[in-house]
C-alpha cells in the first residue's frame, strides 16, 4: 500500500469498511450519510490505489473478494483508530460554545425533547444542538451522537453512563373510542377491546405474558413500531394503547384507564463517551438534560 496517504484515504478507508459491514453501497450510503454514486467511486478509488479488487461485483451487488476479505480487519482497525483519535481530539476542546449532537427514540425527540431543547438554548445560546430521532442504536464511539438518551442501560464501553430515574407508563384510549367501545374496568376486559400492538417488537406480548397473559400479535388488531406514529393511532381511536403518562396525561383527547395494570417503567439514562464527557459544552448540556428529565418524571418544568 502506498505510504503517501492523504487525508481523503482515510475516508476511503471509512467507506470500504461500511460497504463490507452493510453489505450494500446503499446500505453504507444511508449509515454515512452519502450518496451511492460516491461510495461507488470512493471504493473505485481505494482499489485503484491499492491495486486490488476489494469486492466482487454481480447481478445482486457487491461481495467481498478474497483480498477484501483479508483486508478488512486491518482496515476495521484503522477506521476505530481514527475514530479513537478524533474523539480523543475533540474531548480536549475549553469552549463551551459549539455544537452537541443529541440522539433519542423517535417518541422522546417528538413529544418529550422539543421542550428541553427549546429551554437549553435560552440558557446556552452558545450552544448549537443537533437532534437524531431514531429507535436504532447509534455507536457514540463513532461521534455518531454526542449524548445519547436510552430507555435502557447503555452496555457499550468506554461509555459513560448515568441513571436518570424512570418513567410511568400507562393504558390509555381515546374518548373516541371510548364512546364507542364502552369502558374497560379490568385487566380481563382488555381482551374484549381493541389493542393497538407492536409489529415486529415483542416488549407489549413480553410485559403480559410476564403478567400472567398469553397474548400474540395476531391479537393486535393494529400494528405499528414506530412510537409516535402507534401514539396517534391510539389518538385517532383505533384502539387501547400504553405511554408515558407525563405524555398522554396532558392529551385531552384520551383517557387515562385504571386497570391497576403495573407496567413496568421505563429506565432513562444518559450516555456519552467518556472521551467527550467532560469537555465543556458536553457537560453543561449533560447536566441541563439531567434536571430536565427529573423534571418531566415530577410533573413539572424546571423554572
């Protein structure tokens, strides 16, 4: 390999990786936020400068060759390398101005975090923030996000990590189909109702067969993952649904249902790289996040 490196090989290198771990030059092109035409000529590239064929090309796509399959442990190294150096780097920026980069579930940066980040930036106009809504896991190592919210414990190393209470969670209907449908006033009428279900998420038929209730999918009359989209179907009235009371509480067009159901809460963490954590504008952010979402769970914002 030529010992003249540029800094564009670097991302040549980032490419190859994610085209061999996605499987797909669109696979890739999403993860990195690049078109398929340049992830295409950026492999081309990487080949012409080694001078070697990294993939095999057919009908289906892209295939790694033997030789890509020999080199993409040592460019796998390289690419947490750089990833390694670039966080260190940045975990040693004074400023507290700048940019942070947020990640939460779609459902939290929806109806949760538009508050939060409103009331951040009064206080810290300086401070410039980014929000990632997704339900995936994004790899902080990777300064995919600078602060990820979790409903879980986050179990990556090299992470640094914080319990921020939890949240209540609860069975709710709209009114409109509560008039239509008529009250349940047991867990045992649930089953003679409507429930708006998860797809392919198995946390609602998990939590009641923990319960003591063998449910299926099939028994989801509406299915839907994505949270707040599965929120407005149970708005709409298209059945009894589960949310974060500090959420459906304050929705006129529901009712809160008293089944005595005990959901489990959900746990709310924050997580960022330690190599980042204690640089200025990450932590003031990190700790205006904390007193915010202690503040949701109470009921009540921060002055």
């Amino acid at each position: 390999m030529d010992d003249t490196l540029t800094s564009t090989d670097w991302t040549l290198i980032q490419s190859f990786v994610a085209v061999a771990e996605h499987g797909s030059l669109s696979g890739a092109a999403r993860a990195l936020g690049r078109s398929q035409p340049t992830l295409g000529r950026q492999i081309q590239a990487l080949e012409t400068s080694l001078g070697v064929s990294l993939f095999d090309r057919h009908a289906r796509g892209l295939s790694l060759s033997d030789t890509g399959s020999r080199l993409l442990p040592l460019a796998q190294q390289m690419h947490e390398a750089m990833q390694a150096l670039t966080l260190t780097a940045a975990g040693q920026s004074k400023d507290l101005s700048g940019t942070v980069r947020l990640t939460a579930s779609v459902f939290m940066s929806h109806h949760v975090l538009p508050d939060i980040l409103a009331r951040i930036r009064q206080t810290e106009p300086q401070i410039q923030l980014e929000l990632v809504p997704t339900d995936a896991t994004e790899n902080l190592l990777y300064r995919e996000a600078d602060i990820a919210i979790r409903m879980y414990r986050p179990r990556q190393l090299d992470i640094m990590a914080q319990r921020v209470g939890s949240i209540e969670l609860g069975a709710y209907a709209a009114h409109s189909y509560l008039d239509r449908k008529g009250h349940p006033e047991k867990i045992e009428d649930l089953f003679d109702h409507d429930i708006v279900g998860y797809d392919a998420n198995d946390l609602i038929i998990q939590t009641m067969q923990e319960m003591g209730y063998s449910v299926s999918r099939s028994q989801f009359p509406v299915r839907c993952d994505n949270q707040s989209a599965y929120w407005q179907l149970v708005r709409a009235g298209c059945g009894i649904g589960f949310c974060q009371t500090s959420v459906a509480d304050a929705d006129t067009t529901v009712a809160k249902l008293d089944l005595d159901l005990n959901i489990p809460p959900l746990e709310v963490w924050l997580a960022a790289p330690q190599a980042m954590h204690q640089t200025p504008r990450i932590r003031r952010v990190w700790d205006l996040l904390v007193t915010e979402l202690l503040a949701v769970q109470d009921g009540k914002s921060p002055v």
